[in-house]
C-alpha cells in the first residue's frame, strides 16, 4: 500500500491567506470596497479549503485501486477503471486527476505541488503512484500539460498573486 498526503509545507502559504481574508473582509466592511470583500471572501473559503485538505487529505494506492479522502469527500476507483493520471496546473500549484474510462476524474488529496513552495517530491510520488497497479497490470500512463497550457496556467496565477497583493494594499492603504 501507498499512503499520500499533501506536502506539509502548503500550511505556510495558507496559513497567511487564512490571517489576511478576514482582514480584507473587515476593511471592506467599515470602507466599503467590493474589491476588499470579494477577495477576502475568496482567499479566506480558498485558505480554510486548503487547510481542510492538509489536515484531511489522503490518497491510499493499493494493488487493486485508490481511495481518495478530499476535504471531506471520499472516492474510491479500481485499476481497470483508471485510464491514466493527468498533471492538472491549476491558480494554486498543480494537482494531479485519476481519470476512468468514462471520462470522470477523481481529484487526489497528493501528490500536489504549490504555486510558490514547489514540493520537491512531487514527480517522485507521481511515478511510484503510476506503478502501485498490481497483478501484472501496466504502469498507468501520465498525461502532463501542454507547454502552451502551462505557461498560460503560470500567467493567470502571477496576474492573480498580484492582484491579491494589490488589493490587501488598497484596502489596508485606504
């Protein structure tokens, strides 16, 4: 059996989240700002998700199949029913997705990489997790993004970041 769970460093990015949504909420409160409330509201649903999935999440991999626990939430899927393993860049870091034949993915709670704290076992946990089917079934297939997809994926996240950053300026400077 493999058992995965989140890198531990994630909390020191969202652990500053979690302080600064509440923040943003109370300035857009006593300055109304529909930005400051917009985004305190986000990074603080976006930062009590991610701690939930840090303190909850597992993947277990066995010989037959998965069990995904995911804020909550908990999956299972057989080896015959997973086609491959999809590296999904998402706002936040990148995520990796089971995939079954009928075109249905099942987030896993690891491996995860973060936008700014790259877990540096990530690839690592990502091909002995391709290799757990058992019974002389083949390594699952890993798709990863397209260059073009990564780079626009990377964009969108530094033009978030910033944005974020800028509107915990403007309501704190204001």
């Amino acid at each position: 059996m493999l058992r995965l769970r989140p890198e531990w460093r994630s909390p020191f990015i969202a652990l500053p989240a979690l302080a600064a949504g509440p923040v943003l909420l109370l300035a857009g409160v006593l300055d109304p700002s529909a930005t400051a409330l917009i985004t305190g509201f986000g990074a603080t649903a976006g930062a009590v998700r991610s701690m939930v999935i840090l303190n909850r999440g597992v993947t277990e991999a066995w010989p037959d199949g998965l069990t995904n626990r995911l804020a909550g939430r908990q999956a299972e899927v057989t080896w015959e029913r997973v086609v491959r393993l999809v590296v999904v860049p998402t706002v936040f870091g990148r995520l990796v997705q089971a995939e079954e034949r009928d075109g249905a993915r099942i987030s896993l709670a690891a491996p995860r990489s973060g936008l700014i704290m790259r877990s540096p076992g990530f690839r690592d946990q990502l091909d002995e997790l391709t290799r757990m089917p058992g019974g002389g079934r083949e390594p699952v297939p890993v798709h990863t993004p397209e260059p073009a997809q990564a780079v626009v994926a990377y964009l969108v996240q530094t033009a978030l970041a910033l944005g974020f950053i800028g509107a915990i300026a403007i309501a704190l400077l204001n």
